[in-house]
C-alpha cells in the first residue's frame, strides 16, 4: 500500500466508491454525488493547488503491486503545528488494514513535516472507523458537537495523535 495524489485515472474507481452506501453515510464528503468527470474537476480544481499551496493534500491510497486506487486518504485544515486527516476505503479493499497502514503512512509524513499531531474525527455510529484509528495509534479525545466538510452539524467523536511525543518515546515511525 502507499499514498500517492489523486490521479485523472482514478476518477471512475473514486466516484464509485463515494456511491457506496456506508461511504455515503460516514464519508460527509464535500459533495453529496461524485461522477468521474466532476472527481476530475475536483483534482484539477482542488487537490493539485491544495498540494502546491501544501494546504490540503488528496491522496489515493493504491495497491504496492499495481497502483490501483484502493480508497482516499485527505490531510486537511493544516496549520503550523497540526492537521486533520479523513479517509474512506473503496468497498472491495475494506478489512485488509489498509486503512490503518494509510493512516501510519500519514502520520510519518505529518511528523517528517513538522507536525506535532493530527487530528481525525468519525461518528459514533462508525465502529470500523473507530478500530481503524485506534489501531493506527489514534486517542479518543472527546466527543461533541462540529461540523463536517460536508457542512453538516452532528455528534462526532475526536481523535488526536501526537507526533511529537513519539520521538521522545522512541516510537519508530
């Protein structure tokens, strides 16, 4: 597995895994349909400025072997010190822990940035989600009240992990 930018060539496998239900209602995506010309707008549009203005990075998360898209990993709302970062699995890659490995990959790359932590957020409703964090050495910090990228407002329960700690206790990333 690894996280590389969100590519034209994985527009139809991006749209379709926005169509999947559980996606559709976890994922508060910013926009409520994905076609693959709108996805390709979106990477022309949002992605490619996000990552040269280094603000918003939209990555795929694709196979080692083959580099086919596998899901989307999105590192957000940075600042000097910290960031957010969301993801959603394409439903034929889900269980493989490929998330999680996501997830670990992200981190590395938040920390070799200067980051001291990241941020993720789910709803309580979403286990898999919460297991996928966890197991990627996320902390529940506290549940309340906030606004998605979708704009919508609902309970949501906040992860934080601190990278900077990790250094200090030899955690090797």
């Amino acid at each position: 597995m690894r996280l590389r930018p969100l590519q034209a060539r994985d527009a139809t496998a991006f749209a379709e895994g926005t169509a999947d239900p559980a996606v559709q209602r976890y994922g508060h995506l910013p926009e409520p349909v994905y076609t693959p010309e709108s996805v390709r707008m979106m990477i022309e549009r949002d992605a490619t400025p996000g990552l040269q203005r280094g603000d918003l990075a939209v990555l795929a998360i694709a196979d080692a072997a083959t580099d086919a898209f596998a899901g989307s990993l999105v590192i957000f709302d940075v600042s000097a010190h910290s960031a957010e970062v969301g993801f959603w699995m394409h439903p034929a890659h889900r269980g493989s822990g490929v998330a999680a490995a996501a997830l670990e990959l992200a981190s590395r790359f938040a920390r070799a940035s200067g980051l001291r932590d990241l941020t993720a957020r789910t709803l309580p409703q979403n286990p898999a989600s919460q297991r996928t964090l966890a197991a990627a050495g996320f902390a529940l910090e506290r549940r309340g009240l906030d606004t998605t990228p979708s704009g919508d407002q609902v309970q949501l329960l906040h992860y934080r992990r601190t990278l900077h700690d990790e250094q200090r206790r030899g955690r090797r990333l």
